[in-house]
C-alpha cells in the first residue's frame, strides 16, 4: 500500500528569518508500508503531533558553527519534538500500537533507526498511559513532559519563589511563560506579564488572572517595568534576552534571581555584530543578582514525581489552564512554525498531522 | 597642639579618568589635638593606613545616578576602607590607643560621629588583636577582613570549586585576584590568570606559581583562553566584566560559575551609550552557567570563622602569599589612586600615612 508521505525538507540555511520555499517546504513524497522493511531494533511510526518550539531555528544554522544542540543537515528532513504511533517494529521495547514521544521528522511516517543521533537526542518515551487518562494525549507529550517541566524547574528549582514576592515573566502567554505565570501564582507571587499583542494581554489579565501585564510593543519597557512592578523584580522568567533582559537588570531587586531557559530574541541573529550587548550587566554585582542558564534535558534522568504529581492536580482541579495552539495538516507546518516565531500562537504550538 | 590635617578633597566630579587638581587634590589643613572637643559617642582617629580600591570610582558620581553604594559630595574629603589610632573617644566601645579599622577619610586626622552615615556604613572594627599578632598590621584590615573575606567567599560559597577544575582569573595580580589564584591552587584546581604586564604575569607565574599566564594587552583574548584552558573554564572569577567577560563565555564548559565581584572595566563609563555591551550572554542557557553576583558587605555579620582559620594557617604555613603595594605620604594618595586604576599596583594598594 503506498501512501503520501508528505515531508518538510530543509533545503537552505537562512541568514535571518526563513523563508518558506527558500529555506524550507513541504514536498510530497510516498512510502510503501505494507512492504516497508525494517532492521533490527527499527521502528517505523506514524507522527500525530508535531511540537513547534523556538530553539528550532538554531537548528537551521551553519554547521561549523558552536552550539547546544546539533545543526540540521541540508537536504534532509527537519526534526522535531513529536507524539507518534508505533504501525511496525522490530524493537524489543516498541510493539504496534504503542504511543511515543520524542524527536521525530517532520512528515507524515518516520523510519527511527536504532543509534540514529538525530532522532534519539532526547530518547524515546512511551505514552500509552494517555489512552487510559482524562487528558488529551499533547498533554502528556508537552504539559506533563518537555514544557511543563522546564517551567516548573526553572521556576521551583531556580528561581526559589518566596510567597509575596513579585515576578516578572516575558513572553508569558507562550508555550512555557503561560505556566511558569500560573505556577507563580499558586505559589503565591505576584506575577507580571509582558506579551506581543492586546489580545494575549488580555488573556493573561482576564483568564490566567495574573496581577499585570502590557504589551511589549507598545509601551516603553522601562515605564511599565516601574509601572507594573513598583515594588521591584525578585524573580525574572526570560525566555527572550536582548533588550528586556538589559532593562529588567534595572529593575531588579537586591538577591533577584533571573532564570533562563531560552532567548528567542537573538536566534535569527546569526551576525555577531548584530546581536543585542547586554550594558546593564553589572547590576549583577552592584544588587547580588544571580542569572541561572539550564536545559531541560538535563533533567530527563532525574526523580521527577514532584512535578508529576503537582502538575495533574493543578491541572484536574482547574487551578491551571493549558493552553494550545494547534494547527492541522502537515501542509501547514512551515507557515506555522513563522507564525509562532512571529508570536501569533496563544500557548503551546503544535501541528496535528493525523487523528489518532 | 595645632598639627598638619592635609586632606584629599572631592572638588567635580570627572565623566572619565580623575584628573588630579580638577576633580580630586590634596589640601593643606590643620587640626588643634589637644582642644579638639568631641561630641557624645565621638572619636577622633589619626589614620595609619588608607586602603585604595576600585569601587571608590564609583563613589565619584552624580548624586542623582542610583548605585549599591552611596555618592561622594563635591567639597568634602572623600572616604575610604583605612586602619586608624583611636587618639580621642567618647564613645563606651572605643577608647584611646585602640586600633579600629573602617571607613575613614582620606586624610590625617579623621573626626567620627556617630550615626555618621558617611564613616559608618560597614560599620567599625576593633583590631587590637593585631598588637599582638606576628602578622603585620594591614594583614588584619585588608588579607583577614575585607579583601580575604572577598576572595574566600566569592570562590568557597559561589564558585563551588572541584579538584581538577579550570578556574581563569582577570586581573590576578590585583588585591582579590592574586588571593583567589592562591586559594584556587590550595583546593587543587588549574589556576589560569591575566593581568596587565609582563611583570604581573612572571608574578603570577614564578612567585605565585600558578598554572598560566598571560598579559592581555599584548594577546588575542579568544586565543589566549583557547592556549591556556585547553579543558574550558569551569569558573570565572570576574573582576572587571567588559570585553574579557564577553569573551570568556564563548570558552566556558557546561555548568561553569562565573563569579562576579566588581567589574573595573566599566566604572569611568558614565555615559550609558559607551558602555560595553555583553553578545555571548546567550552562553548562559546554552551552558547553564551560573553568574552569581554578591557584596562582601552582606558576610560581615554571618559567621567567618572558618575563613579566618583558614586564611591564618595558609598564611603561616607559607601556602599563601599576601602581596601589598604600599605608597608612603598622604600627599602621594591621589597619584596612587590613578596608579592602582592604570593597574601600575601588583597586590594590594594603600598608603601608609603614619608609622604605627
């Protein structure tokens, strides 16, 4: 039986902003599942979620140089986060049927190969316990895993929130600034928000119901830090850098802690002399600020029931919302992954290539 | 008894470099001893030595422009950490003969109040102690107070050292670094450090006998880092920010510490526009690099006592090597001043302005 196996292909590494058939585009292609053969310890899935996330385009780079994570390779088929099904394998620990998560391609069908670096960065993990919960299965790929732990960690572990205390989270109605906004309310802090438009303002203020929040775009950064945050900043969430980390250093407290998971602000910038100088920097010491960097990843082989166990009961007692912004057809995934780097996406990103 | 009272007097406030006789000069003054009358709780101290540090610059400044640290006023003598004769006292605490070590002015004779804000801000010290011991008298102000506590601290409780790890020192030759390049090589680490001269660095190498060197007005810092810490930085003990701070980031490994207790670079820098901006800030998640500002100021009332038997022994046994810079005459202090900020000092820098 030959079916479409439509891919994403990266065919050139973009300078700045890619751009949809210059850099990257869906081609139609076709497998042959009935005869399709598998080696050993191979599997081959059928992808139902694709998750779109920032770091995604510091993938897109050149591959000489440096980074945290492994460039993409021209030519190929673009790679990443996913929730899949398993339809044929050879491996011990995967049998038809099974749901997981992991790297995948960005297409319909995906032959994971064992020691295939590219798609077993992360590992695998089995999802079949989703079939038997109350919550949508991207909830077990995103929420209960990859996102909702690198903001419960960031903030839990990091950021050491102390009740009352006030922080400030940028990018706080996307995919993970809208937890980490929410966890620091029950935590009991007063949380404040900086978004792209009115109507992710509006979302914070009237359904995360966190204590401010302003549109980036449209106001001095500076006023409505002092505006919104009068009695100073003891905690920032940033997932952005540049210029909001250079003003927030201001607005610190003494003792702040400035937790970073991300700084999707300087990854289109692959010039050097174009990227933002951080010049309040020495607030560091003048105020005992501590900037903590960390990857999730680190944190896959560690105890993480804590997290588990709060995340499903705030979820089911309705004390934290999830919000996801999903698109569907594999047509689309290109045009969606510009539009949540265009901060058009309300919540997590994700493309729904099939119905499960 | 009418005596000598010269005095550095605080005349504009520079937008650069100090220039002596424009914004900072020695005044001819005079104090009558015998019928100087105190106030209730007062003293009146004859100042042995005075202590020049970097930070004092930052005191040179418009009073409106926020800071951890107070501005001088134009017109008054100006203030700093110094070792004193108690030769008048009112005060239950002090009493004549008694060696005090705190903030004083920059001149011969200096009149306290209390409550005095300028002279009281970390607070006074008794060092009769210091009579007795076989250390020399600026050992106990500056290696077993102030400047010790800075190195021990900032290296022991923020850098978290580990047998084997790569620690790069800036300015290494100066009165922290030197002591934090010693303290590194006691806990087993490679010792890296740059200063300003050829002299700095034979210093550094065959008196201190750490493991490089280098004098980073005469290399590529990027290649100067890639030679000398072949395995990466594991922690940066950061002193002057700017440019190398930039630099280093690009050369930490994973999970590197960078401690920051003063950034040299930029305190002459008023105007915000010229100041240096940090690019590779993104290091920071990518790595998961830790920087942790902090002031000494906030150790003086938690328990030191490991620090102080510690630094003693390492001191006696010879493990350690305290290295003073010492200018004598109160006449020579602003000249010393520019020296120490041109990095002319190697350790320590004071003036002695009396033999004890």
């Amino acid at each position: 039986m030959v079916v479409s196996n439509k891919g994403v292909l990266f065919k050139a590494i973009p300078t700045g902003h890619p751009v949809i058939g210059e850099h990257f585009e869906v081609v139609d292609r076709t497998i042959d599942i009935e005869n399709f053969k598998l080696g050993e310890n191979e599997l081959l899935l059928k992808n139902v979620y694709i998750s779109l996330d920032p770091y995604i385009r510091e993938r897109m780079r050149e591959p000489h140089i440096e980074s945290y994570i492994p460039p993409f390779h021209v030519g190929k088929v673009m790679v990443g986060d996913g929730t899949s099904v398993v339809i044929k394998s050879t491996h011990p620990q995967y049998h038809e049927g099974d749901i997981v998560a992991g790297f995948t391609g960005w297409e319909e069908y995906t032959h994971i190969k064992e020691n295939d670096e590219e798609m077993n960065a992360t590992g695998r993990f089995c999802l079949n316990h989703a079939k038997d919960s109350n919550f949508p299965l991207t909830h077990h790929s995103h929420l209960l895993r990859i996102h909702g732990l690198t903001a419960y960690r960031g903030l839990v572990n990091f950021g050491n929130p102390k009740k009352g205390e006030t922080i400030f989270v940028s990018t706080a109605a996307g995919a993970i600034g809208h937890l980490v906004a929410q966890i620091a309310k029950i935590k009991g802090l007063y949380v404040v928000g900086s978004a792209g438009s009115d109507e992710k303002v509006d979302f914070l203020l009237n359904t995360l119901k966190i204590d401010a929040a302003f549109n980036y775009k449209k106001v001095d950064i500076d006023k409505a830090l002092s505006k919104h945050c009068p009695d100073g900043i003891d905690i920032y969430f940033d997932n952005v850098g540049g210029e909001i980390l250079d003003r927030v250093l201001l607005h610190c407290n003494r003792f702040a802690r400035i937790v970073v998971c991300g700084m999707i602000s300087q990854y289109n910038i692959r010039n050097q002399k174009e990227k933002y100088g951080i010049k309040n920097i020495d607030q560091v010491f003048a105020k005992s600020i501590n900037i903590i960097g960390y990857l999730i990843s680190d944190f896959w082989t560690i105890n993480n029931d804590t997290f588990s166990k709060d995340m499903e009961e705030w979820l089911e007692s309705g004390k934290l919302i999830y919000k996801e912004d999903i698109t569907i057809g594999i047509d689309n995934i290109p045009q969606a992954f510009l539009d949540m780097y265009a901060g058009k996406n309300l919540g997590k990103s994700a493309v729904k290539i099939f119905d499960l």
